[in-house]
C-alpha cells in the first residue's frame, strides 16, 4: 500500500512538470527587416569639350533671317574635327587649325549593367563667348550634342536615345564622350555684331545621367 | 529502498528542465536584409522579395546594387529530433529612417518562413525567414538616401 502511494507521487510530480513545459514552450525574437536605398551615383567630367583652335569669321553683313554660319564639329567617337563652310558665302567660315576632342564622362556607383539616358542641351541654347570681349563681338553656339559608349556592357557604339544603350558593366561603371556642332554668329546685322577677336571662347552646359 | 524512490523522482524532474524552454537558445545571425536599391521608378508600387533561400525578386521599379540576404537564426539546447512550430508576423510594416521624416516609406507587406522544424540529434535548427517589400508607388514622394527598418517577431513554439 505503500508502494502504491508513492509511485502516484511521482506520477503527479511528473505529470506536473510536463504540463508547465508546454505551458511556456515559446520563443520569441524580435528583428528587423532592412533596405537601403542609393539612388544617388557618381558622373564626373574627365575632360571638357574642345573645337580645338579655329581660323573663323561670322556672318556680320546679313541680315538675321537670311544670315548663315559656318560650322565646326567635333565628333564624339573620335573621328576628328571638321569643318563645314555655308555655299556662297564669304562672310561666314571655319577651318580647322588644331583638332579639337570630344569631352568624356565617367559613371560610376549604379547598379550592374543598368541602362542610363543621356539629356543633352537643346540646340543653340549654349553660348561660347570670349571673358574680355565686348558683348557686340562675335559669338558662338553649340548644336546637334551626340555621344558615343567608350566602356561598360555596349562599349564602342554610338550612344542611341530610342534605346538607351548607355550600359554599365558589372561594377556599375559606364563611360562615354561626347561631341557636338559649334555655329559661328547668326544674330546679323540686327544685332550690330563684330568678327571674333583671338582668345578663348568658353560657355557651360549640362549633360544628365539618369536611370 | 526509500533513497531508491527519492532518486527516481529526482530523475524524472531532471528530464522536465532539459526539455523546459527557458534553456533554449534563439541567435540571431542575420537580420532579414533586402539589400541596397537604386529606386528608379515610384509612379506606381514597386515589390522586392526575398525568398527564405535567399533568392531576390524586384519589380521594374528597383535597380539591385547589393543584395540582400534572409534573416537566419539558429535555434539551439532543444530536444534532439524535435519538431518546432515557427511563425513569424510583421510587427511594424512601415519603415522607419534614422531621421524621421522626409522621405516616402517602404511596407514590408509580408514575411515566409517554414511553419516547422525538426532539430537535429545535438538539439539544434536554423532558420530562414523572407519577406517582400513594397514601395509607396507615389510619384510625389521621395526616398532619401538612407537605410530603412521594419520590424518584423519570429517565434518557435513547441
């Protein structure tokens, strides 16, 4: 009888403490989830465009609506500098004395093989102009911006806005150059212009990288 | 013959508290992370997901610069060959930045893991918990550079 007793002691004590461990069987963790958002990436001018060193007139004796302009371009793949004189004329021409270069572009920072487009100043919206001339000299404009891939997933083609061929390679990293058209002065008479004067003409325009 | 009776009792409540919970060991080795996004895209909502292997999925809305990873957690000093229940909820859905403000959120809209496991003859699992992510598809809104939290609570039941 004894016996009988105690063993229904343990039996209890037993069933007691099986029943408090399932009671509290649970874990909990409180964590996190993260993201990290990096939009911003690097686009840096290696070096600036440049027509190079030109012998060139403007069309000072026309009138606005019929006065022409000679033209230099600087082609983006590298292909050299290049002059073109309106027919006809004798006011307005360029010829080339030292070649010009394309400026070039590195992007760094995006994500691998990511496709960027280009945005290129609208035509005749940059104006070269020389720091010490007088507002009536002589000015320049620059048109028909293009560029050309020199590295990343589609390096060595020229770049094409329809399909944004502007491709990083696979450590986000994309470089390109670009060329444009310079036109010599068409503000004619109206505009009481003088020929160039020796110097540097300079202007700034902007080239947005996006996604 | 009553130290015999003693003993067994002892013996069988020895057995209680190794199984009991309060010894088990949660470690977190890594929080869920779905990586570092370029947000290319927020006119409409955009979604990231992380699969509980670790493999990321994202909508057109994303550039992936790093990925990410599942949350993995090792789950240790239970009994050998036991199966664990394992839930896990969304605690706070939208993200938070260090800042506070000026910036459009993400929603962590949901997080997976296996409903269960069974620990191995040492007492021991891991596990994987993924979750998918979801832009505010605002177009006026804004994502700042920055790092963005959610919360999410797991837990093991058994």
């Amino acid at each position: 009888m004894t016996n009988v007793k105690t063993l229904s002691k343990v039996i209890a004590i037993a069933l007691l403490a099986a029943g408090a461990t399932q009671a509290t069987a649970k874990e909990t963790v409180n964590s996190t989830a993260t993201v990290k958002v990096q939009n911003a990436f690097d686009l840096a001018e290696n070096t600036g465009l440049d027509f190079g060193t030109l012998r060139v007139t403007a069309d000072t004796g026309t009138a606005k609506a019929t006065a022409v302009a000679a033209t230099v371009t600087v082609k983006s793949d590298g292909s050299g500098t290049t002059a073109a004189n309106p027919s006809g004329s004798v006011l307005a021409s360029a010829q080339v004395i030292a070649e010009g270069s394309p400026a070039t572009y590195t992007v760094t920072k995006v994500a691998p093989f990511s496709k960027m487009v280009i945005t290129f100043p609208a035509d005749d919206s940059v104006i070269l102009s020389a720091a010490s001339a007088p507002n009536e000299t002589s000015k320049f404009t620059l048109s028909g911006f293009e560029a050309y891939v020199t590295s990343g997933a589609n390096a060595n083609t020229a770049y094409d806005t329809g399909t944004s061929n502007l491709a990083a390679d696979v450590d986000g990293t994309v470089t390109f150059a670009v060329g444009a058209t310079l036109n010599t002065d068409k503000r004619g008479t109206e505009g009481a212009i003088t020929q160039y004067i020796d110097g540097d003409y300079t202007g700034k325009y902007d080239i947005i990288v996006a996604y | 013959m009553r130290f015999k009776r003693v003993s067994i009792i002892k013996l069988i409540l020895g057995s209680c508290l190794l199984v009991s919970p309060a010894r088990a060991a949660v470690e977190l080795e890594q929080a869920l992370d779905f990586g570092t996004l370029v947000m290319i895209d927020n006119h409409s909502v955009g979604t990231i997901s992380m699969s509980m292997d670790g493999d990321v999925n994202f909508s057109r809305h994303f550039r992936v610069l790093t990925q990410g990873h599942a949350a993995e957690l090792t789950l240790s000093q239970y009994p050998s060959y036991k199966m664990l229940s394992i839930g896990a909820a969304v605690m706070q859905a939208q993200t938070q930045i260090a800042s506070g403000i000026g910036s459009e959120q993400f929603t962590l809209v949901s997080v997976e893991t296996d409903g269960s496991v069974v620990t191995d003859s040492a007492g021991m699992a891991r596990v994987f918990v993924g979750g998918t992510l979801q832009s505010s598809g605002d177009p006026s809104g804004h994502y700042i550079d920055t790092e963005y939290q959610a919360r999410l609570l797991l837990t093991i039941d058994y």
